[in-house]
C-alpha cells in the first residue's frame, strides 16, 4: 500500500464490514487495528524487502518459500499468485490450497477478491467518481445515501507509453499513437501492440449495438490527448466521458491533484461493465525468451489489466481485446505471464 499518498488513504481503505462505515478507524497508514506496532517491529526479527521492479535473480522479491524473520515488509510492483501455484513453489503453493485456490481455479477471481479486501473504496472516492460521470443521469439509492449509475458503463482504454505522453525532443507530441494509413502499431521498446484507437472504437460500437441502451456511457481512457480525440470521434456516441487524468501522468507529475485524478480513473474502469484493453504479443517481447507459445495474446496496460482483475468482471465475460472485439476467457487468461503477472519460474526482471 502507499503508505505516504494522502490521495491514496482517502481512496481505499482495508475491509472492515463490522464498522464498513466508519472509515477513520482502520487505515494502511495506522496499522493499530491489526495488532501491528513498531514495538512488535523491535521485539522481532524484520526484514524489509525493496522489488519495485526487480532485477534478473532477485527470487527473494517472489516471497516462494518461508522467511526467517517472522514480519516481512515489502514494497513490490509484481504478482506472483500464478507462479505459487504452477512454479513448483510449495510453501505458497500449500498456503493458496487452504484458501480453496488449486490449478482449476480463476486466478484473475481470486486476486480480484484480495484486491477488494487491501483496497475497499470509500465513500469519498463514490463520490468524487460519480461527480464527473454524467451527472443527469446519476440516481441516488436512499437506502445507502451512496450514489448509483443505473446505466451501463463500457471503458476503453488505450496504452500510448510514457515516452510517448512526454513528448518528443523537440516538444512535440508523438503521432504514433494516432491511426493513420501508415499505422504500424504502438512500440513499447519490450513489445508492440497492434490495436490501434480505431479498434478500440470499432468493439465499442458493436457493445453498444449488442446492449441497445441509449443511456449507455462509455469512459474513454488513455494517456494521450491525441488516442482520445479519435476514439471519440470515430466511435461517434452522444454520451462519452474522458477521465480528468487524461492531463497529466503520475511518473511526471508527482502532486496529489494528478494522484487523486488517476485514481479515480483507475476505479472507474474498475466499476465498468466492459472493458476494452489493447493486445500484445507475449512471445514477442524480451524478457520472456521463447516459454510461451507464439501469439499468445496478453494485456498491453497493466493499468487497465489489474482495473479489470478488481471488477470482478473478466469472469462475467466484460473483458475484451480490441482487434476483433475478442472476449477474454479469464481462467485461460490467468495463467499466462504477462507485464507484472508473473507465471513462468524463472521471469525476474
């Protein structure tokens, strides 16, 4: 958790349904309530591991096996749940089974559901979500005084890349993530994605034909102006709405207001009934060095891919690739290495 982001502490808190209300009691920046202090720190051993995006060999940032020490702090950027469960790891391995997880079960269900206990919404963040959703057709449920959409949301989000959001040398934005005649995809430097804003559109418009619900409003994400300009326009729906984060990036702008905004972006695609994510090539990017099958398709954004993980939706069919509009079977989806979702045993990077 982001212990030191104030946007983040008034966003998310811990589940706690005795007292779901009551949001000033249990915190991830006053861990009291747990039964943790930092004289139970000083009385035991601790170690506190550093694995934001760890270095080739780094197994330690896996957590595989049982530590020595008996409180373990770590700051890590990767999710191991499919490599406990299909690397040979037994002692995690053994700890997923007495959760009811085995190699039959929906992993992206599972993390969803860890995800919601670590970062239960609060009504703060209800709010501000749905103060920049269309408010004429926002209702209230007066039996929760929380703020409902009675009408479907489907979100598309498009990855343009960090270097390209900042810019080239000369000022000047990077074209390449505009469909144009000359369209030859979207490089990550690691991998290339060949959905471009115009499929994105194209799958939007042909949810939206199959839900035949005017009310429908479909959320319009990406990291570039210039994707977002043209997903609107070629999709052509009378009710869009583009997230305020669409102004600033997190890696360059560092105050609480670009914190906050991607935030609630990030839940809004979270609560979306579809969601719509551009492919790779898994097989085709550096690091996984030929252990998986070519055109083995994956999630581009990581952004998108653990928003759609929170929803709970991927089981229900809301998940989709661009190209070709392709629903996601997410208990295949699962078990494939992909960005930061580890599988393969020996992916450290």
């Amino acid at each position: 958790m982001i212990e030191a982001d104030e946007s983040f502490q008034n966003s998310f808190t811990p589940y706690h349904p005795s007292d779901a209300m009551d949001e000033t009691i249990k915190t991830w920046r006053n861990l009291s309530w747990s039964g943790y202090s930092e004289e139970l720190q000083s009385m035991h051993s601790t170690v506190t591991l550093n694995c934001i995006n760890p270095k080739p060999r780094e197994t330690k940032c896996a957590l595989d096996s049982d530590k020595p020490e008996q409180i373990v702090r770590i700051r890590m950027n990767r999710s191991y749940l499919c490599r406990w469960l299909t690397a040979g790891c037994p002692d995690a391995e053994a700890e997923l089974k007495t959760m009811g997880l085995n190699l039959n079960s929906d992993l992206l269900e599972a993390s969803g559901c860890m995800m919601r206990l670590a970062m239960w919404p609060t009504k703060k963040l209800w709010e501000r979500v749905y103060q920049e959703l269309p408010p004429t057709m926002v209702s209230s449920d007066v039996s929760t005084n929380i703020k409902v959409a009675p009408y479907p949301i489907i979100s598309m989000h498009f990855r343009c890349g960090d270097l390209n959001f900042k810019g080239k040398k000369d000022g000047s934005k990077d074209a390449s993530c505009m469909h144009s005649e000359s369209w030859h995809g979207v490089d990550f430097g690691d991998a290339r994605s060949m959905d471009s804003p115009i499929d994105m559109s194209t799958c939007g418009t042909q949810i939206l034909k199959n839900l035949s619900d005017r009310n429908a409003v479909v959320n319009i994400a990406s990291d570039n102006e210039g994707s977002i300009h043209q997903m609107n326009s070629s999709l052509g729906w009378h009710r869009t709405f583009v997230p305020s984060s669409a102004s600033c990036h997190v890696d360059l702008d560092k105050s609480g207001q670009c914190s906050l905004s991607t935030l609630q972006a990030w839940f809004t695609l979270a609560i979306s009934d579809q969601i719509i994510l551009q492919s790779i090539d898994e097989s085709a990017t550096y690091f996984i060095q030929k252990t998986i099958p070519e055109g083995t398709l994956t999630a581009a954004s990581a952004f998108s891919r653990y928003a759609a993980v929170y929803s709970l939706s991927p089981s229900q069919g809301g998940l989709r690739f661009a190209q070709n509009c392709t629903i996601i079977d997410s208990t295949k989806f699962g078990y494939i290495t992909q960005g930061n979702w580890v599988c393969k045993s020996k992916i450290f990077y």
